[in-house]
C-alpha cells in the first residue's frame, strides 16, 4: 500500500499517511489542528496533470 504525504492548509505540517489507490483523493485530517490536509505530489507518481515531464528521469527538476 502506497504511502502519500499530506499538508496540513491551516497549520502547514506535513504528515504521511497509508491509504489504498481507491482512498488517495481522500482529504486527510491533520493529527496536529484537526484541519483539512492536502495531498501533495510525490514526485515517483508524476505524471498527473503538470506536462512538461522529462520521462523516467528523477533528479532533475523534481522540485514541486
Ligand atoms: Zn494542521
């Protein structure tokens, strides 16, 4: 099971949580504030939306 790093939009903490590929666009809950975290792109699953990707290259330009 894949492990996805969320953001906390209120208090800013980063957290990483377990969740199967069916619950990945699932809202976390930060275990700080109790605010609603996003989900931030790792950089192994590009490949999403943002073009421009040098394909099966990691290290260059990986900053998000
Ligand atoms: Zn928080």
């Amino acid at each position: 099971m894949p492990i996805y790093e969320f953001k906390c939009t209120n208090c800013g903490k980063v957290f990483d949580e377990l969740r199967g590929l069916s619950k990945r666009d699932e809202e976390a809950i930060c275990p700080d504030c109790k605010a609603k975290a996003e989900r931030m792109v790792s950089s192994f699953a590009a490949g999403n939306s943002s073009g421009a990707s040098a394909s099966s290259n990691c290290g260059t330009g990986g900053f998000s």
